[in-house]
C-alpha cells in the first residue's frame, strides 16, 4: 500500500500575506505574489500554498482559483503557531547598498528579532529604501521557513539611538580594537541583547569613547582579524544565536516537529 504523500508538500511555495489567516479564510493575491504562483510555480486549483500572516501562524491553503493575474486561496489548517524570536536586535550601520541587503536577508536567515539601522559619521549611506528592505526581509523569511518576520526600525542616528536606548536591553558593541570574548560576553549576558556593529571605516574615536561610556554597552571581540561590516554582523548574529538563541536547542524542522 503506497504511502499517503504528506500534505502539504514540503515542494508547497510559501508567502507572506497582509490578511489575518483563520480556517476557511479566502485570501485573494494580486501583483508580484499572483504572478509567482500562477507564473513561476505553475500552481492549479486544488494545489497547496503555505501562507503566514506574522500574527497566528502558518497555514496550509488550498488554490481555488488560479488565474494569470490573480490567485484566490482558501486556509484549510494551521501548521505552526507564530515562533517566538529570540530577543535578538542587530544594529548595523548602514554600508553600501548591495552589502547592506545582504545583512538583511542574512539576518533574517538568522534569526534577529529585530533590525535596526544606524548612521555613523563614517557611513557611506545614510538613507535606507524601507520598501525594498521590507521586501528582501519578507522573501528571505518565506524562503528559511520563518512564520515571524523581523521587525525594521527607520535609520536613527547614533547619538539618538544611545540616547533613547530601551532600558534591560544589553548593547553588545562589536570592536575591532578590543573588547571581551564575544562567545563568553554572549553567554553570560541578558536574554534580552543587541549588536552594534561600525561602517566599513568603522567608528571614530569619539564615537567609540561615547558608546563605551554609556552603561548598558558592552565592548566585545570578534577575533583578531578586522572584519568587513557585513562579515562581523553575520559572524556576531551566529555567535549570539549558537550560545543564546534558539540554536542551542537544536531547533525544529519545518514542518514544526
Ligand atoms: N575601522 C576598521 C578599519 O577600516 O580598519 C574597519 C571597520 S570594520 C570594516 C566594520 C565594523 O565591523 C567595525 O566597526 C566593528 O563593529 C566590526 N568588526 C570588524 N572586525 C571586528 C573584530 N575583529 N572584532 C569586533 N568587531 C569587529
């Protein structure tokens, strides 16, 4: 008796939808995400899609209808309730456009609760294209099975950012000159934590002298090469997740096991 093939597929596309998902919804896609399902995964009617909604969870749906410029899916079962996030914020400068939509589609991957961007004085950018990142964040959230999207903060000043700093959140300042063993420093810190991490010319003394003083910034190493921003970012975020995050508990498959 050949075994019942598991539905959905794992092969299921799976999106992001602005509705609130319930059993039974009906959810009607329009625009670049019709076109995908009808265009480049070919979907029919009767054909499963994964949906989230940032809110209750992931849902298996069915296709009802699949036109060329709309697709109409109804919710049939919920598969995972929203994850919880570690308390992971990452606070990189902004950096040259390409390099920095990679750090927001790596540290979506990875698991940062949230994103928030800050201009230095050695940033090269300091203008962010807030749709197009909300973007990049969404499909590489579709595309490592998150059922939670990152929160995205608009770009802030440093000044700002340490002046207004939320009181119980530990700010991990990644330093190239020297700073505490960032594995151990991790370790031993608050569940609720960030980074911050420099521009590719990185801070100038007087914004590195403002950092350290200010009392919940902790100064950390990432080894004693200097790391391009990008690079410390993704390096700091596996850290933290491995010793702090939710990869210390061997995780769960996808499919929620
Ligand atoms: N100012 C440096 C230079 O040009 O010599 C480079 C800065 S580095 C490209 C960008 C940022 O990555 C730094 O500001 C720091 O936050 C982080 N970083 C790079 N290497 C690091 C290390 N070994 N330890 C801690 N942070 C590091």
């Amino acid at each position: 008796m050949p075994a019942t093939p598991a539905w959905p597929p794992r092969s299921a596309p799976r999106l992001f939808v602005e509705q609130t998902l319930s059993a039974g919804a009906r959810i009607a896609l329009g625009g670049p995400q019709a076109h995908y399902l009808a265009r480049v995964m070919r979907v029919g009617e009767g054909d499963a899609v994964v949906l989230c909604d940032d809110a209750t969870g992931e849902w298996a749906a069915r296709v009802v209808e699949a036109g060329k410029r709309s697709v109409v899916l109804e919710a049939a079962e919920r598969l995972r309730a929203r994850e919880e996030v570690p308390d992971l914020w990452l606070v990189p400068a902004l950096l040259k456009k390409d390099r920095f939509h990679m750090v927001l589609e790596k540290a979506t991957e990875l698991g940062a609760a949230r994103i928030q961007p800050v201009v230095t004085r050695r940033c090269v950018a300091d203008k962010l294209n807030a749709d197009r990142a909300r973007t990049l964040m969404t499909e590489a959230a579709e595309q490592c099975a998150r059922t939670a999207l990152p929160q995205l903060g608009e770009p802030v000043k440093l000044e700002a950012l340490l002046r207004d700093w939320p009181a119980g959140r530990a700010l991990f300042f990644a330093d190239e000159l020297g700073g505490a063993p960032a594995a151990a420093a991790f370790a031993a810190g608050p569940d609720k934590a960030a980074v911050l991490i420099g521009p590719e010319g990185g801070f100038d003394d007087a914004e590195r002298a403002m950092i350290r003083a200010h009392p919940q910034a902790r100064a950390v190493s990432l080894g004693p090469r200097i790391l391009r921003g990008e690079t410390a970012a993704l390096a700091a975020l596996s850290l933290w997740m491995g010793t702090r995050g939710d990869w210390s508990d061997g995780g769960t498959d996808s499919s929620g096991k």
